[in-house]
C-alpha cells in the first residue's frame, strides 16, 4: 500500500504543508506517525483521497465543516441513499447561495456600467443621461396643456 510525506502531498496538490497540517486540526486527515517522538507523518492512500476530497469541496466553496461531515459519511458503511440525499441537499443550498450572489454581482455590474456611461458622457462633453428629465417632463407638461387647450 503507497505512503506519502506531506512533502508529496504538497507538491502533488500544489499547496503548502501548513495547509495540510491546518486540516488535520480540523480533522479532516489524520496520518500515522512515526520515528522519533512521532515527528514523521506518514499519509496512506486514504488520507490522500481525503484531501483530495477536501481540496475539491473548497474548490465548490464548501466550509470545512460541510466537507468534514461529506468525507466522514464515505467512510462509514451505512446506508449510501442517505449519504448521497445529504450530498444533494448541502449542494442545492450551495447552489442557491451561488445564485444569489450571481444576481448580486449582475445587479453590480449593471449600476457600474451606468456609471461608467455617465462618466464618458461627461468626459465627451455631453449632458449624461438623466440630467435633462426635468427639462423633458416640463417639455412634456407644456405640451399637454396646449393639446387640452386645443
């Protein structure tokens, strides 16, 4: 069975040690130890799919919690339908997160590109857009009253 440095790993999934020993406080991998003391962590098979699972959970913007809860179900041999109907709902409240941030972002680009429009209308010398309203409905108003008049 393949074993693994936390050298490996990083390299392997192009992060940092310390971030590999930041999920292990959290308990999301936890190596064997061995040599002196038990300095050395030696990773198994199992602890490398587990922080492959992990890195892919965060890849999604799951919390470590979520990805905790997801990862410690694979590892118990109870009932997969129930496994997987909570996998469903944690990504369908991720989803929905997503979504609402995704109309917020819309939401913000569109008062940005007003904004920046003002700002060439302006820099072009122009009236932006919006600043000749009054003049528009007072426009609107006059003629109003001389077609009743009429």
């Amino acid at each position: 069975m393949p074993t693994y440095t936390i050298t490996e790993l990083a390299r392997e999934f192009d992060i940092t040690p310390r971030a590999i020993r930041f999920y292990e406080d959290q308990g999301l991998l936890t190596p064997k130890r061995e040599g002196a003391g038990g300095r050395t962590r030696v990773y198994s098979a199992r602890e490398r799919t587990r922080l492959k699972l992990t890195l892919r959970g965060k890849r999604l913007g799951l919390t470590l919690s979520e990805i905790k809860s997801l990862v410690d179900m694979y590892e118990s041999p109870k009932d997969s339908a129930a496994q997987l109907n909570r996998f469903l709902l944690v990504l369908a409240r991720h989803r929905e997160m997503l979504e609402q941030q995704r109309e917020d972002l819309e939401v913000t680009l569109a008062e940005i590109a007003a904004h920046e429009e003002h700002c060439r209308s302006m820099l072009a010398g122009e009236k932006p857009a919006g600043e000749d309203k009054p003049a528009k409905k007072a426009a609107a108003k006059r003629s109003a009253r001389q077609t009743e008049n009429a």
